[in-house]
C-alpha cells in the first residue's frame, strides 16, 4: 500500500463490497399492494444512499490513479457533494466543489446540512452562476495540471459507469435477496434524478435477463429529456451490447408527479413522510425518497395494481430530512 493512501482504513465500508442493505415489507396499509423498502439509506458511509454505493465504486479508481485532488460538482443541497467530500476528506485528499450561485434554504432561511457538511469535510467550495459551471470546471482542472497536481473528476450527481455500475450490483443483490426471503417481487421502484440510479438497475434486468420491472419516479426531469438521460447512460454503460440487449419497453421514467420541479412537493407528500415515520421509523425527504415514495403510491393507485409485492429503494438524502424539520 502507498504511504501516502495511509488513510485508506478511515474509508471503512467503501473498500469492501457492501453487505446486501436490507429489504422488508412495510408494516402500514399504503396501497393494495405489499411494499417492501430496500434501506439504502442505512449503508454505513456518510449518512448513506444511492451516492455513497456510487462513491464506492469511484473510490475503487481512485484508488488506482493516485490524485492529489478530488473534483465534483453540485448545488447546495447535493448528497453526491456531501459524500464526495466526506470520501476525499478520509482519504486524506483534497477536494474542490463547483456550486451554482443560486442558494435554496431550509426552514427559516438556514444553511441546508448537505452544504455545512461538505464545509466540515474541508472541502473547497467555489461558486459560479450555473450558466459558468462547465466552464470553471475546466479551467480549475487546467490549474491544477498547470501545477504538477493530478485532478480526478467526478460529473455531478455520480454520473457516469462507475455510477451506473454500483445499481447494475444492486439488481443482482436485489435478485440474490427474493431468493433468499423466497418470494418474487412484481416492480422495483425508486427516485429517479440523473438517471444513472435508473441505468444501473435497467442494465442489472437486461444483463441478467430478469424479469422485474424497474420504475422510476422523476423527482425533477420531464420527458423526453429525462428518458432520454437513463437511455444515453444504459447505451454509455452496455456499449457494443446496447442493440442486441436494449428494450425500449423496460424504461419506465415517469414524470407525472414531479410537482412542478426539483425541490417541489405538495402537502399529501409531507403528509405520507410524517405516517411513514411514525409507523415505520423510517425517515424521507421531501426532494427524493418522500417525493418518490408517494409518487409510487400515486402510481399504483392510477394504473390499478393490486396485489404485487413492490420494492422501494429507500435511496438516501438523510440530511435532507433535516433540512425540513429544522
Ligand atoms: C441523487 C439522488 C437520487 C437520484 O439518483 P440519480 O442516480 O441521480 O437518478 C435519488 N435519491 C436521493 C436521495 C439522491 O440523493
């Protein structure tokens, strides 16, 4: 091992393959069907979710390039930012976020926790209007190549293969796990953003020739902009196997209760966030898993589905939820 990667171990759960997170079914009455929750939130990384399996596999090219300087970008309110940060911070490398100017708050104006804690982590935080973005990016890359320093870059949101890689794994845990329990799941659904989540899970059904369908719930995008995001990365991550393996029909991006865009929701969102928290302790944001969760309920409800056994992938945002309540 390399001096100067010493701290590797303080990465703990990063540097193996994750123990399968846990699924069980609900214990309220949500929908005529049986919903089970998938607890990505509780993988033991930086608060957890879908950010913290993408990092891990991040991590694992880290590894082998040896950066001076971890590169990502991100709004304020990024999960992907916070573990990035918190990732770079333990390993003892340096980290530079990029942030549009543009500032949503928490309750009462406050600071959200995403933001305070990529700050905690030392991160360097640099803020550009959004339409200047790419255009920082690139010229603080060149600055740091100017300087002799080696820059790894990760796009916003743990886009990219080794994003989309860490949900391939996912599907087959999915798959290992209704094995085990004995039993067949009917859907797989989740909060659908960049769309890398979605790909990962899509490309996990095609390689596999399985047979549970995947539906993702936009938190923000519409179509066809945001279909069009899941195919270019399920075509990005299968390559030279994309035409003989890709089925239209399995991409199911729904946009239909995006509630008017990112960070929106209405009130029978927050309604189902605090019933799920009391009858289940299990805590949901408002701009992902709450948004999605009642999103499916909606879903189901509207297309008639009864009687399935349905997993919900519980995808993070922990700080988030905070956020929220103050
Ligand atoms: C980023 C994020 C998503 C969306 O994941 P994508 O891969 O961008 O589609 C869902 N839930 C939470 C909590 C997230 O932070």
């Amino acid at each position: 091992m390399q001096e100067n990667y010493i701290k590797y171990n303080r990465i703990g759960v990063l540097e193996q393959d994750f123990a399968p997170t846990p699924i069980y079914p609900l214990s309220g009455k949500y929908s005529d069907n049986t919903i089970y929750m998938k607890r990505d939130d509780l993988i033991p990384f930086s608060f957890g979710g879908n950010k913290a399996r993408k990092a891990a596999e991040f991590y694992r090219e880290i590894v082998s390039l040896h950066p001076d300087v971890i590169m990502t970008y991100g709004s304020n309110s990024s999960n992907h930012c916070r573990i990035i940060a918190n990732m770079a911070a333990a390993m003892g490398i340096s980290c530079h976020i990029i942030s549009p100017d543009e500032k949503a708050a928490g309750k009462n104006g406050r600071e959200l926790y995403n933001s305070i804690l990529v700050k905690q982590f030392g991160a360097t935080v640099e803020t550009c209007p959004v339409s200047a973005v790419a255009q920082t990016i690139e010229i603080r890359k060149n600055d740091y190549l100017k300087k002799g320093m080696l820059p790894y870059f990760i796009m916003g949101g743990g886009h990219g293969n080794c994003g989309t890689e860490a949900y391939v794994k996912t599907y087959d845990e999915i798959l290992m796990q209704q094995q085990q329990m004995g039993l067949h799941f009917d859907g797989i659904f989740h909060a659908s953003g960049t769309g890398t989540t979605q790909a990962g899970l899509v490309c996990g059904q095609l390689l596999r020739h399985a047979d549970i369908p995947v539906i993702g719930i936009s938190i923000a995008r519409v179509n066809p902009r945001g279909k069009d995001a899941v195919r270019a990365s399920i075509r990005d991550y299968l390559g030279d196997r994309f035409e003989e393996l890709f089925d239209e029909s399995l991409l199911n991006f729904t946009d239909q209760y995006i509630c008017g865009g990112y960070g929106r929701y209405v009130q029978e969102t927050e309604n189902l966030i605090d019933t799920v928290m009391q009858t289940e302790g299990i805590p949901m944001d408002t701009t992902y898993v709450g948004k999605a969760f009642w999103g499916m309920i909606e879903y189901l409800r509207e297309h008639a589905i009864c009687g399935q056994k349905i997993v919900f992938i519980h995808t993070g945002g922990t700080p988030l939820f905070f956020d929220r309540i103050g």
